[in-house]
C-alpha cells in the first residue's frame, strides 16, 4: 500500500526537502503541498491524506489553527517539523501537540542530515501513517500471569508512553491531586532537543513538581521525575534514582523496560507500572516483570490511544491488570491509594508507639506524623521513665533518641534488657552517622537503628516496615 502525505510549510525548499526525505520511502507518495494553514484545511478536507507534516510559523492562520481544525473535521495522523523551542513563554511545539500532533520531528533530522538519517525519518513517518489505516487488534488480554497483589500502598508510580504521550501525560497528570502521596518516574520517548520544553509542558499542566530525574535523587511524594533523553532511568530498594547512558541495547532510551524492571526488582509489589499510549513493545517485558512480583499493571485501552502498540504489546503477554481508557487513569490511581491508605490506618490503629525525645518540638513532630497515619502514639522526655512505663502500659514498638542528657539511648536499651523487658521492639532514633548508629545499635541489643532525616513519609514507611517484620537492623 501506498500512503499519501501532504506538506504543510510556507518555504518552497522546506517542502522540495520534505519532499524527497519522505519519499526516499517507496511507501510514502507526497500528494500535495500547502503554504498556508488555510490550504493546509483545505486540502486536508480534499485529499483526505494518511499523514501531514505540519510548520507552525505560517502567514494567515498558523499551524496550531490548522491543526485544530483539522483534527475536529478528521483526524489523521500529523507531525510537526519544527526546531526547538527558544520562546519564554508559550511552547507551540507542545501546544500542537496538546491540539492533536502525534511527535515533533527536529528539523535537523531531514535538513542536513546523513542519508541513514533521512531513511530512518521515511521509515518513522510511514509507521505513524499505517496507524490511521490499520484498525487495532482485539484488546482482550492473554491468560493473565498469575499474581499475589501487594497489601500495602505502593511507594512509586511508574508511567510510559511514546507516540501520543505528552498529551496523554499530561491529562493524567493534571487530574492527580498537589498532595498526591506518591512519587511519579516517567518515560516518555523524546528527541534530546524537546526534552527541557517537555519539562515545562507538563508543569504547566500538573498541579505536581515536575522535574527531569537527575542520579542521586531520592524520590519523594508530589513530584514527577522525568527520565532525561538518551539516559534510562532505574531505582533503587530505597527510592534513590539512576541514570545510565544510551549503550544502544534497546531501541529506545530511555527504556520504560529499564524503569519498570528495575521496580519489579527493588520494590517487589510497592509499585504501579501504567503502560500508554505508543509505537511498539518497549514497556511490556517490564509490565510483565511488574505482575510477577505483585505490582498493581495498567494499560491504556487501545480506544483511547494514539497508537496502541505497547498497551496491546503488554496484553499480548499478559503482563496488564487493567485496561483502563484514558480519562480514568488518575481515577484508578487515586481510588487505589485511597483503598491501600484507609486498610493500612485501620492496621494500624491497633499498633501503638512510644517516642522517647528530651527535644519537645521533635516529639510532637514525631506524634503528629504517625498519628495521621493511624498510629496510636505515646512521648516521653524522661528517658529514666520509659521501664516504668513500659510495665504499666505496654507498646508495640519504642522509638529512643540516642543523645539525651540524662541518660543515653544505649543505656536505656542496656536496662531494659536487663530488667526483663526483651520482647518490646526498640529502635535506636538518631542523626548520627549511620555507620556508628547501627554500631551502638547492635552493642547495646537494641533490635534496630534509624536515622532522623525530617521526611515524615520516610519515617512512617520505617515504622511500617519495623512493625510489618522488614525493618533495617
């Protein structure tokens, strides 16, 4: 089959050039050229093409204009090819991508470019004009891999996408709350040239952080972390962020293998993996990986996307959950948090901690945090006093600082093994470095250590964890 391409540009060498790149591939036949966006409307309406390659800087009505247009009367597959965006303010390249481009191309990817270069451009341009020809096959997914769901609330949200993404991103991530709890790593597949616009583009549009991931990054709720171009990103047990260069493994870099298989690997069943819309497989594999440790898996359904193929990929595998359209994405998100939230605070309204802080401001710090998380939480600043106590009200877990004047955490540990009280939990609580506190920790019998950092989200998954029989010690 051939496929018919029409060029929209206002420069006679911009389109002589388009021209011949685009039919370098026997596949692709320019059927007409427009220098205007009202002829671009026109002809559009007329030859009914399978592709247009958009300008964006026209006289008369301009490319975005066009765009909508277009798009409201027939919907086809469009690409803008354009340079990078020098502007302070408005992004058209992402705003014609939010009216209903498909990808931005950089125009040095045909102009000037070595003969690879333009064939590899031919051979993209005559994938995305078979997506508005070939109807996508059934949704319906293979045997589903069988799985053991996770009971507790997932620390990070994994989203991929390619063809179609920043659109699709940037509907889920704007329908997602300011205090959403959990972080959020994005890949999406994105010329170098584009990617700090793509930043923007999804700030503007995102009641989150947004931010290009960077290595040594630790992730933390309300923010999303952006996998920058030609570096995957991976993450570790302790939410820390990776990079690694392009080594040309993949297809793609970044990977959404890369991210959701490094998930699968460090957080077990903690962790999301949402798989949108896209041109090929990257991100199924890692979906999988994702199902088999217990994570919750969601693809897009195939209706809603710009092109299917990693969501269909995904469900070839059996690697999805869910099939989920678009405009409930953050729905299914939101709800499945909420879900994890409200069974953990019941768990833990039956746990009770005590704190043990000659610091007053720390302690009610301390009870503030794991009380809003469901905890049932006593303080002390009289470390002498915590045997006492503990004889008369006992707890589930103590929480001693190391350094207090009237007697060292250590010391308190010491005594309380000494005085019978072996079975209650107690957790060194210090700034120290870790090094020495896990030192003091294991000389005085404590059953653990952990390090005040000020981050209320990192102390109550340490006090889960300590409760749940995986905490550091």
């Amino acid at each position: 089959m051939v496929f018919s391409v029409l060029v929209v540009d206002d420069s006679d060498f911009t389109r002589e050039a388009l021209r011949r790149a685009l039919e370098t591939d026997p596949a692709l036949k320019v059927v007409g050229e427009a220098k205007t966006g009202e002829e671009a409307v026109e002809l559009a309406r007329r030859l009914r093409p399978h592709l247009i390659t958009m300008d964006l800087s026209m006289p008369g009505m301009g490319g975005l204009k066009a765009i909508e247009k277009i798009m409201a009367e027939r919907p086809v597959p469009l690409v803008v090819i354009c340079e990078r965006s020098s502007s302070p303010g408005q992004d058209l390249n992402f705003e014609a991508m939010h009216r209903g481009a498909l990808e931005l191309v950089p125009k040095s990817e045909v102009f000037g470019g070595h003969q690879m270069l333009i064939q590899k451009f031919a051979t993209r341009m005559r994938q995305l004009a078979e997506t508005g020809v070939a109807k996508p096959p059934s949704a319906a997914p293979a045997p589903a891999v069988a799985r053991k769901p996770s009971a507790e609330a997932p620390l990070l949200i994994g989203l991929g996408a390619s063809t179609g993404g920043p659109r699709a991103l940037a509907q889920v991530l704007g329908e997602l709350p300011a205090a959403f709890p959990v972080p959020i790593a994005v890949v999406q597949h994105m010329a170098t040239d584009f990617f700090d616009s793509f930043v923007g583009f999804l700030a503007s549009r995102s009641k989150l952080k947004v931010c290009s991931a960077e290595a040594g990054m630790k992730a933390s709720p309300g923010t999303v972390y952006l996998a920058p171009a030609n570096h995957n990103l991976t993450v570790d047990r302790e939410l820390i962020f990776r990079l690694t260069p392009n080594t040309m493994t993949s297809a793609h870099c970044p990977s959404v293998d890369a991210l959701f298989t490094t998930m699968a690997r460090s957080l077990h069943g903690r962790a999301v993996g949402v798989l949108m819309t896209g041109m090929g497989d990257d991100g199924a594999q890692g979906l999988l990986a994702l199902r088999r440790v217990g994570a919750r898996t969601i693809v897009q359904d195939a209706a809603s996307c710009a092109v299917a193929g990693m969501p269909l990929a995904a469900l070839a595998l059996g690697a999805a959950e869910e099939v989920v359209e678009l405009k409930q994405i953050a729905t299914a998100l939101i709800e499945d948090l909420r879900i994890h939230r409200t069974s953990e605070a019941v768990a833990r309204t039956k746990k009770r901690i005590l704190i043990v802080d000659d610091s007053p401001l720390l302690l009610e710090a301390g009870r503030l945090a794991l009380e809003a998380a469901g905890y049932e939480v006593r303080t002390l600043e009289n470390p002498l006093m915590v045997a006492m106590l503990l004889r008369k009200n006992p707890v589930d877990l103590v929480l001693l600082d190391v350094n207090m004047p009237a007697v060292q955490g250590p010391q308190v540990v010491t005594s309380l093994r000494a005085h019978g009280l072996n079975s209650t939990p107690v957790i060194l609580y210090s700034d120290l470095d870790e090094k020495l506190l896990s030192t003091k920790a294991a000389e005085c019998g404590a059953t653990g250590w952990l390090r005040k950092t000020g981050d209320e989200h990192a102390l109550i998954r340490a006090i889960d964890g300590w409760l749940g029989g995986r905490g550091r010690g």
